[in-house]
C-alpha cells in the first residue's frame, strides 16, 4: 500500500515524540482518505506495542481501519516473530518505522506459521503456553483459547493454569500414568503452577522457557522436581 506524503509525515512525527519509547497508530480510510491516526501504547515496558483499545475504538468508529503502524527504535524496522504473528491475526497490512532513520517496512499477511522449536521468548505472545497451544493444534488439531496474561500473573495472586484447565478441556491424572501429548505444569520460582511442557514420548518435552528458545529436553532432575500435576485433554 503507497501512503501518501502527510500520511507518512504523520507517522514521522508520532515516532519522534515517543521516541525512545515504541508509537502505535493505525491507517483508516476516513472519507476515502488514507489518514494516519496516532494510538497511545500501552505496553509496560515500551519496547513493544499494545494499542490501547479505547483508541482503537474510537478510530474504528471514524474510518476501516487498512493498516497498523509501530515503531522500532534505534533497530532494523523489519518485523520481528511477534510482528510476523500478530499480523496474520489483524487480517491487515502493517508498517514498521525505524526511529531515528525514518527507514520503513511494509508486509502484509502471508500464512505465516511459527515453528515450534528455536522460537524467541515474548511473554504473552510467545511463552509456554503459546507453545501448548500450537502443539495441540498442529499435532492433534485441538483448539485451545488464547487467554490473557500479564508478565508475573503468578506473583500477583493469580492462577491461571489451575484456574482454567477444565474449561479448556483439561483434566489431571497421575505421573505414573504419563504418555505422549500430556501437559505438564512446573513451578518456577511460584507458589503456583506457572510453566507448561508437553510430553513427546520417549522421556523428553517439548517447552518454552524464560528468556531461551523453545526446545526438546529430557524430562528428568529439575524437571521433575519442579512439576505438580500431568494434566490430559479429554479429546486425547
């Protein structure tokens, strides 16, 4: 999609007044004009983007909204796995500018798939349960729901895993009676179940830890240590 130069301009502009921190916007077609619309980012930490959706609302109401837009600041503007994924889920294309140089990316989607080993870690995005998810739907073509979760859910009084397991098809069993495609919860650091790992057969599970890539490892020592309850989909 070519934008036209007070579009661009636009953009330009947001990207510098919250530069060193991300800016998020999208591109509405208001009257049969493309118009960038400036969105506050609600992410934490500000080197990533949450549209508010109290501001996206109120620019859906304007216009159809034809693009989303964010910032990367002092990186490449090339989209990063998450852009990748969350674009697929918006349907539209997206554009990323890098602050200071002003250089942009446009892609659009294109059926992109996350493999499920050597994944970058983004809590909330792509962390262990993002990877149960995708292995249940890839493997056994169980749909699981995409809960909302906050970084640190678990030293905030919440507990999500054991809160949420029935309503999402799940029931426990015990260790002696482990087999392939079973969800095991751990601790780590918690009071309360925080991580997943599904068990591939053979001694090993598949999982997605803190700060590392996704990966295989034998289920054994600290990983057992640290687990509380094997827990079964009821279409298994």
């Amino acid at each position: 999609m070519k934008l036209a130069k007070n579009v661009i301009a636009g953009i330009e502009r947001h990207a510098e007044e919250c530069y060193p921190k991300e800016c998020c916007g999208v591109v509405i077609v208001e009257k049969g004009k493309r118009r960038y619309i400036p969105c506050k980012n609600i992410a934490p930490t500000g080197k990533d983007f949450w549209i508010d959706p109290v501001d996206l609302i109120a620019a859906e109401e304007r216009g159809k909204v034809v693009m989303i837009v964010h910032s990367h600041c002092n990186i490449s503007p090339r989209p990063t796995e998450a852009d990748l994924i969350f674009c697929e889920r918006s349907g539209v294309e997206w554009l990323i500018i890098n602050w200071p140089t002003k250089i942009t990316y446009q892609f659009k989607p294109s059926g992109f798939e996350l493999g499920l080993y050597g994944r970058e870690f983004n809590h909330g995005i792509v962390d262990c349960y993002a990877f149960v998810r995708d292995y249940y739907h890839r493997e056994l073509g169980i749909e699981l729901s995409d809960y909302h979760r906050e970084d640190n859910w678990w030293l905030n009084g919440e507990n999500h895993y054991l809160n949420l397991y029935e309503e999402a098809g799940f029931y426990q069993i015990d260790l002696e009676d482990l087999q392939k495609h079973d969800m095991i919860y751990m601790t780590v650091a918690s009071q309360v179940p925080n991580h997943a790992a599904i068990y591939l057969g053979d001694g090993v599970i598949g999982h997605h830890q803190v700060n590392r890539l996704s990966s295989r490892d034998v289920y054994g020592g600290w990983f057992q240590k640290i687990t509380t309850h094997i827990m079964r989909h009821k279409e298994v």
